[in-house]
C-alpha cells in the first residue's frame, strides 16, 4: 500500500516587502537591477540584400536570380559593420538609453555585448554618451 505523499517541511522566505515612495526618503534610492536585450542594428549586410532586390527585381517575374546570387555573394560580409540606417538607429538607440542608464538605481552599469562587429558599433554610441558625462569615469 502506498503511503501518502510528505507534507514539505522547508519554508521559502518571505520576499521583502516593497518601501513605498513615502517610506524612501529623497535621498535614498533603492538599489534595483535593470535587464535590457537589444537586437544590433541594421547592418551593411541588410543593405547590400536591399539593394540586391531592387537591381535584380526581387519578387517580380524578371527576377534575376544568377544576378542577385553573385551581387550578393560579392558584397556580404561575415562580420558587417552598420549601414547608414543602422548608424541613425544607433544614435537613437543612445538618446533613449544614455538617461534612463544615467538615472537607475543600480551603479555601475554593465553591459554584455557579443564581439561581432555590428553589435559593438551599436553599442559605442550609448557608452560615449555615458562616458562623457561620467567625469572620466570609464564605464563597464
């Protein structure tokens, strides 16, 4: 005969109750941790297929599907830095980021970043951002 299940005898530990912004004087500021993902932004590589589909007339009967494989193959990069949108999208992404990063909590503030080269370019403009006003602070 089987025997009833064991009642757990562990107790897990009450989460800390949240201070409400009346409890946290001025200041004092509660210490949090922040998660961004961000997707890199647009590469040469997006541009060179852009630009391939409008000389070879992607998704039209005339698609030249030789053309467009050796223009392609000619042009892509393994490792692309950004395309002139990409670069826009990395200085807007830095007007966002640079005060919200400026003004958590958590200090200091790191990033991980893959070594791809689109990824760094990304990120460069929101750590010069973050440099310049760190008081020659270098960031993580």
């Amino acid at each position: 005969m089987a025997s009833a299940p064991k009642k757990s005898t562990l107790k897990h530990p009450s989460p800390t109750p949240r201070k409400s912004s009346e409890d946290i004087g001025e200041k004092q500021v509660c210490r949090s941790i922040s998660i961004r993902m961000i997707r890199h932004s647009e590469s040469q590589n997006n541009q060179v297929y852009r630009d391939a589909r409008r000389i070879f007339k992607g998704g039209t009967p005339e698609f030249d599907l030789q053309g467009w494989i050796k223009y392609v193959d000619d042009r892509r990069s393994a490792d692309p830095g950004l395309s002139a949108m990409g670069e826009v999208q990395a200085e807007k992404l830095a007007g966002y980021l640079e005060p919200h990063l400026r003004n958590q909590a958590s200090s200091p503030v790191r990033f991980v970043v893959s070594p791809m080269k689109r990824t760094l370019l990304t990120i460069l403009p929101t750590l010069t951002r973050l440099n310049e006003g760190s008081g020659g602070e270098a960031c993580d």
